[in-house]
C-alpha cells in the first residue's frame, strides 16, 4: 500500500523559505493557476507496467546487455553510467543518492494518489513540503522524482511560471541575498556563470544545505560546464547531462520560491510520474570494488536491487558470486537504513513532541 504522512507531519514540513526577493502575487492568480495545472482528463489512467528483464551479462569490458521480457535488448556502455567507486564513502554526505528508476509500485501510488486528488492540499511555503505531501519517500525520492521530470523536460527551469517578474522593487534593508539574486531572470540560476558564483559563495559561506548530498559527479559536471557547453549538451539532447546540472540549479534557486513556482514544480513532477513511460529503460549502477553492474530501482521504502551481473563471471565460482551479491544487497540496506535516519534526524530538527507552538 502506497503510504503518505498524515497532516502532523506534513505541517511539520512546512517550514517557511528564506526572505523572497518578490512581492507575493494576487490569491486570484493562485486560484486560476490551481485549475490549469489540476484539470486533468486523463483521471482513468490504467496501472503502468514497467518492462521486465529476462537476461542481463557483461559481454565486454564496456558493454552490459539487457534482454526484456518483450523480447527487446539493449547494451550500455558502463562509461556513461553512474559509478560507486568506493562505497564506504557513501555514507559521508547527508544523504545517499544514486539517479536511478522509479519501481512500478511506488510509480502507481503516486499516480493513484494524483488521480485522487482535485487541487493540493496547500498552501505550500516550500518545494520540500509540497511534494513530500504527493510522492512520500524520503530526501531521495524527492530527489529522484525532480531529476526524472528534469530529464523528460516536463519540467523546465525556463517555464513562463518559473520566470521573475520585472521588478523596481527591493527589501529595506538591502540583504546579501538581494544582491546575490537580484540579475537572475528565473528563479532559479539558469545562467552557468551565475549559478557557479551562487554555488562557492554557499560552499564558503557553509550554506549548501541539502546542496551536499547531489551526487559528487552531478556538481564536478555543473562547475565545469559553460552556457556555451551547455547549450551545446541542450542541442545533442543530452537530457540525462542537462538534468544533473538543472537539478544543482533548481537547488540553489529553491529557498526563493513563491507559491505560484512551488505549484508549477509540484503539477509539472506529478504528471510526469504519472505518465511514467512503460518504455522507460532500467537504471545500472556500477559498483566498481565488485565489478558489478546493479540494476536498481527505487520503491517507497528506498533502493532496490532488481539484477546483478559481474564482469568477470567465468573466473568466479557459484559461491563466490553469491558472496558478493549477498555483500552488494547488504550495502543497499545499509544505505536505505542510513538514509532512513538521516531523514529522521533532519525531521528533529524541526519538531520535538514536547513542543505545544
């Protein structure tokens, strides 16, 4: 059964953003932006069925092969994947995330929830309660779902929504962040030279946050992409490179929300999941201590192995491979137990059971 927080902690969640650089806009405006974005014909939608995989192997050094269920097969070159080069330096950040699938089930309780409900529940101060509200999970699913509706192009940085009005407004006193964020056209830093700059001076100024836990490989790829290159990822259709580094943007641009952005991210993240392509390939990991190629989804109590293959096959015995898949399987728990806590801990900063206000 596809779980969600009752109204305790949802109000717990809703923790109040950093000082807005914006006027807050017209309720009327909410109102109509409530119906666009959850008039939604498609309320009959059918459970999605996500592809099975029959048979998966190493044939090469870069190659893994995938054959479905379908009778439909792919090969990955393990160059373009995501790398765990040493897990016991996982567990060092806040959180564990590795970009992987959404599972079939927890793909179908968010969709049912959606097709439940007629308008949010809010009003939503920040992006974190606002989801959390619909997709359940923990910081990685948050996560994970943002970087899916990223990667499809649901949802777009650039969006009308998402745009800052042309304003002569400004806070008395000015703030640092006023000045920070006072050239940026969206509310998020689209601009590289712009989101760079914002990114050292919270990484100076120890205010990255939950910054911290994207994935080391998402930031080395967002510091050390141009506008210029990355318009040039834009035009190959390198969705999967441009979604890493929007996510970092989107991060560092998501204490300045206003309610209309909050809405616009929820909708845009819900009806991508809910139209979660049954085509949509799984994700590989490669744990490189093992020379392991792990499929792996993401269910609602966290990462979940679907298929193991080595590298070396033929050189390892029965038991040896069932040895490191048994090691393999204990690092995931070990994570999802990990993250689990932290997600705990992260709660406690905000709510004591003693606590009457």
């Amino acid at each position: 059964m596809f779980r969600h927080a009752g109204n305790s902690l949802k109000n717990m969640l809703n923790m109040p953003a950093l000082t807005h650089n914006i006027v807050p806009g017209n309720r009327t405006f909410l109102v109509f932006l409530l119906l666009i974005l959850f008039s939604d014909p498609s309320r009959s939608q059918q459970p999605i069925t996500l592809p099975v995989i029959a048979e998966m192997k190493w044939e090469l050094d870069y190659g893994i092969y995938l054959k479905m269920a379908n009778d439909s097969a792919y090969t990955f070159d393990i160059r373009g994947l995501f790398h765990v080069k040493d897990e016991k330096s996982q567990t060092t950040g806040d959180y564990v995330l590795y970009p992987v699938s959404l599972g079939e089930d927890y793909v179908n309780g968010i969709a049912a929830f959606s097709n439940k409900e007629s308008a949010p529940a809010g009003p939503y101060k920040t992006l974190w309660n606002a989801l959390y509200a619909a997709v359940g999970g923990g910081w990685v699913h948050f996560n994970n779902c943002l970087l899916y509706a990223l990667e499809t192009r649901n949802l777009q940085l650039t969006a009308p929504l998402m745009k800052r009005p042309a304003t002569s407004w400004e806070p008395d006193p000015v703030t640092e962040t006023f000045l920070r964020t006072q050239h940026w056209e969206y509310y998020a830093p689209v601009d590289q030279k712009a989101a760079q700059k914002e990114y050292r001076i919270r990484r100076r100024n120890n205010e990255l946050g939950d910054i911290k836990s994207i994935p080391a490989s998402f930031i080395d790829l967002f510091l050390s992409t141009n506008n210029k290159e990355y318009k040039k990822l834009q035009q190959k259709k390198e969705t999967k490179l441009t979604s890493q580094i929007d996510l970092v943007r989107l991060m560092l641009g998501v204490n300045y929300l206003g309610e209309p952005q909050i809405l616009y991210i929820r909708s845009a993240v819900l009806n991508t999941i809910k139209n979660y392509s049954a085509n949509k390939l799984p994700t590989i990991v490669v744990f490189d201590p093992f020379n392991a190629a792990v499929v792996m989804s993401l269910d609602l109590e966290g990462y979940k192995i679907d298929a193991i293959a080595f590298r070396n096959l033929e050189s390892l015995t029965a038991r040896e491979a069932e040895e490191k898949k048994i090691q393999i399987q204990k690092i995931i728990d070990d994570i999802n137990f990990y993250n689990h806590n932290q997600f705990v801990k992260r709660l406690e900063q905000y709510y004591h059971p003693g606590d009457t206000n």
